[in-house]
C-alpha cells in the first residue's frame, strides 16, 4: 500500500505493463488514469509474424504454409511466435540429414509448438 501511496505522489507519469491484470486489486486500478488493453494477434497477424520472423534463407519444407502455423498458434503472442521459429530452427539444425535434406518441417514446427504451449503450464 505504501507504494501506492507513494504513486500518488509523484508528479511525473507512471506506466504499469503486466500480463496478469488480475493481479491488481481494486485500490490500485482506482488510482489508474486509464486501463489500455493489449490483445493477442488473429490469425492473420499470426501469419504475417511468422513470415517476419522466418528468415528468407531459412530452408522450409513445400508443405509449411504461414497459414497453417497461424491457425496452429490460436492464443499465441508475438514474442511466443518467436520462441516457435528459433526451437524450430535448432530441431532443424540438429539434424544428422546432409545438408541438401537439411530444412525446417512441419514436424519440426509442430514439436516447436507443443514445447512453447507446455511452457504456459510453468508461467500462465
């Protein structure tokens, strides 16, 4: 509470940025000026951070689509997404194939995936 109080009387401008806005009792949300909302991305801004996040020389299999990651990644945010493609890139890499059969596939990105939602159990 003595934070808060402090808050009060300081003259400049504070943001709060949290994942867990429930964690805020209601003394606290009454001394805030206004709430902003940050949504997670659609699909199709899923897509679009999967096409920003893969690099153009990142070898891919014919059969990934930006699309069927996004549809994939229902609940994701961006840095979520980030986390998929660099897992991916590591299985992809770890690979024993020769080189000219060394690229990202689905089964890579789905693994990413699966390690990326399993992760929520520890922080969400």
């Amino acid at each position: 509470m003595e934070k808060l109080v402090r808050n009060d009387k300081f003259k400049g401008v504070v943001i709060f940025a949290t994942n867990n806005a429930q964690a805020f009792d209601s003394a606290a949300l009454g001394r805030l000026l206004s709430v902003v909302p940050f949504v997670f991305p659609d699909e199709s801004c899923r897509s679009r951070l999967f096409e920003t996040h893969l690099p153009e020389d990142f070898p891919l299999s014919d059969k990934i689509s930006y699309q069927e990651l996004a549809d994939l990644t229902d609940g994701f945010n961006g840095r979520d997404i980030k986390n998929v493609v660099q897992i991916a890139a590591i299985k992809t890499a770890s690979r024993d194939d020769i080189p000219e059969n060394l690229y990202g596939t689905m089964k890579d990105f789905q693994e990413a995936i699966d390690l990326v939602h399993q992760s929520y159990n520890y922080i969400r």
